[in-house]
C-alpha cells in the first residue's frame, strides 16, 4: 500500500503554505469527495450497460424496492429521490416515453396518480443492480469485510445528521 496519496500532497502543501490552519477535514472529506468521483464513474458504466441513465436508475429503483405491485405516487418518488416536483415529473415522463414505467389512476383516489414499473422497467433495473453492485464491490476490493464493516459504521455515524 502506497505510504501517501494525492490528499496526502495537497494536504501537505497547505501545511506548508498555511501552517496555521487545521487541515484535518481534508485528510477525510477530500478522499470522500475524490472516492465519489470514481463512484460516481462506475455507476456511470454499470447503469449505461442497462441503457440507463442515473436518474432513471433512482426512480426504477425506488419502485423495485416498493415490492409488488412495483408503484408509488409521485410524492413517495420525491421523498425517495430528494429531487423537485418538477425534475421528478420530466423523469416520470422521459421513462413513461421509454416504456419503463407508466402512469395509473390510483383506485383509492380517483383523482391521485400512481406510477407503476413495467416488465421492461424491473428487467433493466434488475440488470442495473446486478452491474452496480459489481462495480462497488471492485471500488472496495481493496478493503476487507472488517473495514468494510467498519466504514460503513463510521460514515452512517456522519450522514445521521443528514438524513
């Protein structure tokens, strides 16, 4: 394992160029941020083998993991998604025009919609989740199950605060 990073050189120039400064958040956001990007990166690749796009994965996903009958109303797709109504309905339409989901009338509420998934829409995000897992488990490959572990605790401990 190499003794110092790209982190590790950044960190040190500020220390040297601003020694009165504490530039320990670096030493642990920096990473995070730099660790993002190639996440960030691999969802990219694992989502286009299932010919889609992030944002529709976050949308599919949420109706996969809603069970049968795979539909939630629009409201429940943006407490999921943490997107504007208007993002989320330009998404609802991009994927009702592709076949991947369509839109019901809800008939507990004639008035409500609900937002099914389609046959085609849980085969790609089946396929995407297969891919996606894939590529996060190459991203931790070089960790054990331990520090997995042991990440995993202390970034849920820091994104409490968050959710």
């Amino acid at each position: 394992m190499p003794s110092s990073d790209e982190v590790d050189r950044i960190v040190d120039a500020w220390t040297r160029e601003r020694p009165d400064l504490d530039f320990a958040p670096l030493q642990v956001l920096s990473r995070v941020g730099r660790l993002s990007k190639h996440l960030d990166r691999a969802r990219r690749t694992a989502f286009a083998a299932s010919g889609l796009e992030a944002s529709e994965f976050d949308v599919l996903s949420a109706l996969r993991r809603a069970g049968e009958p795979y539909q939630l109303t629009p409201k429940a797709l943006l407490q999921q998604t943490l997107v504007s109504s208007g993002t989320m309905t330009n998404r609802i339409d991009r994927l009702v025009q592709r076949a991947l989901v369509e839109r019901r009338t809800d008939p507990n509420d004639g008035r409500g919609i609900l937002v099914v998934l389609t046959a085609e829409g849980r085969t790609r995000v089946d396929t995407a989740i297969s891919e996606l897992l894939a590529a996060e488990t190459e991203v931790l490959g070089g960790l054990s199950v331990l520090d997995q572990e042991r990440l995993a605790g202390l970034l849920r401990k820091l994104s409490l605060d968050f959710d």
